[in-house]
C-alpha cells in the first residue's frame, strides 16, 4: 500500500473550494504558508495530515495524503466532497492520466506526476515518455519540473532526467533538467519533509 496519495484537482477549479471543504469537515488548520508560487494549507483530519497545495506557476492544486489512513481520507475526499456544500472537481486516476496524455495545455502532464506514489506505475512513465519526446519544449520544461513528484523513482526518472540535461536542444529544458536532479537529491515534496523544516505561520 502507499504510504502517500495525492489527488489532483480538475482544470479551472479555484483553490478555496479544498480549503472550504477541510474546513467544512472541522479538520484542524495546523499551519498556513507561502513560498515563491506555492500556497500550503496543512490539516489534522484525525486521520493523518492533509495538505492542500496550490502552485501558481501550472495553476494547479491538489491534496496530499500523510499517515496510515491516507486511502480512507482520500474515499471520503472522492465520495463526499462532490456532495458537499463547495463540491470539489477531483480527478480520478483514470482521468489525470487522460490528461496528461492528452496534452491540450503544457503544464496538464502534471496530472499524471500528481497521481504518482512510492509504487511504481508503468502507466505514469509512459506519460512522461511521450512527454520528453514532444517536438515542444515547453512540454518537456514542464514534464523536467513536475518530476519533484518522483522522489521515490529513481531508478526510473534519473535516466530519463539525464538524457534530457545533456541531450535536449533547447537550453532551458536542459538547465531546468539539471535543477530537478538536483532537486530530487535534496528534497521529499511528497512527505512534507521539506515543509516541516519550514517556519509556519497559522
């Protein structure tokens, strides 16, 4: 079982819809902060943490599941919140994965790093395959920066990361390749170690 879910929330969707929904549910506000594009609210659901993040930059958010009953947060986030009083738009694995092949807007192969977790998905790599492989470089900018999400894939992600760094035409792609190995060496997105070092301001 993962030890983390993510679930990502549809195309044009507004950020407070998450938070009006934890709030809603009397789940406990533990800390609120800003950081360059990215917005964090983060929960006590009785359950294990929950953490809403918003990043400007792609214009997308989504929850993040901590804790052993992470897969009974998320049914609940499935199953009610589409009946609560602020409805949430949440994808379903199906549909991130829809999009993200699909690519009608750059930063939509997001979708399919959101749904990724410690267990390995052929069907998530293969979106990136296409992705790195997109005559557009700003296809491939996005899929080198969504990538943070695969702390746990290394063995997976670091070639496909280091083919594009030293192999891609555009200079930017390249650069922001060699950033996201970095970031990779240096960061846990997916737990909220990083977070946690953080100063919160409730």
């Amino acid at each position: 079982m993962a030890s983390f879910r993510r679930i990502p929330v549809r195309p044009g969707a507004e950020p407070y819809e998450a938070v009006a929904y934890c709030d809603n549910k009397g789940w406990m506000l533990l800390a609120k902060w800003e950081e360059s594009t990215l917005l964090h609210y983060i929960y006590d659901s009785g359950a294990g943490q929950v953490h809403v993040v918003w990043d400007h930059a792609v214009r997308k958010y989504f929850f993040t599941l901590l804790g052993e009953q992470a897969a009974e947060v998320a049914e609940d986030i499935y199953t009610l919140g589409a009946s609560s009083f602020h409805p949430l738009e949440v994808c379903t694995e199906e549909e991130a994965l829809t999009l993200a092949l699909n690519l009608n807007d750059p930063v939509d192969i997001y979708y399919a790093g959101l749904i990724a977790t410690d267990l390995y998905d052929e069907r998530v790599l293969q979106c990136y395959e296409q992705a790195f492989s997109s005559p557009d470089p700003e296809v491939r900018f996005f899929a080198c920066t969504s990538c943070g999400y695969f702390v746990d894939w290394e063995q997976e992600i670091r070639p496909l990361l280091n083919r594009v760094s030293e192999m891609d035409t555009d200079a930017s792609v390249r650069q922001i390749a060699d950033l996201t190995l970095t970031t990779l060496d240096t960061h846990d997105w997916n737990r909220g170690e990083r977070l946690l070092s953080k100063r919160w301001k409730g």
